[in-house]
C-alpha cells in the first residue's frame, strides 16, 4: 500500500519519485505561455510507464488542468 500525499512541486522532485516508481497520481496543469527555460519533467531515461487520464478541465485562458492515475 502506497502513501498519499498532495504536493506542490518541481521537476527535481518528482523525477526522482517517478523513477523509483513511488508515484500513483499525477496533477499536472498546462499553461499557454512560455517562461522560460528550466529543467524538463519527462526526460529520456525514466521507466515507461501506463497513465489514465481520469479528470480534465480547461479555463477561460486556456489553461488545462489533468488528473492522471498509475494503470497497474
């Protein structure tokens, strides 16, 4: 049995944890406008794994808010 917990977070944490195969949730939310540089969440070399998309949601400004759990 996994723990849950809800966190706020950057690539230098969750790639760690997608790794080690420690996440079953991911919220990730997209916005459309571009900051900048900065490190990348899905690199070449982490494990493939199987998502389900299970909630979506877009905004007034174009933003998409998506809800993806662990297909084990």
């Amino acid at each position: 049995m996994r723990a849950t917990s809800s966190f706020n977070s950057s690539a230098s944490i969750i790639k760690p944890l997608l790794a080690a195969d420690l996440l079953d949730r991911l919220h990730l939310m997209i916005f459309p406008e571009i900051a900048g540089g900065g490190q990348r969440l899905f690199d070449d070399g982490l494990p493939a794994s199987k998502w389900m998309l299970i909630h979506q949601q877009s905004g007034e400004l174009g933003e998409i808010a998506m809800v993806y759990d662990r297909a084990r």
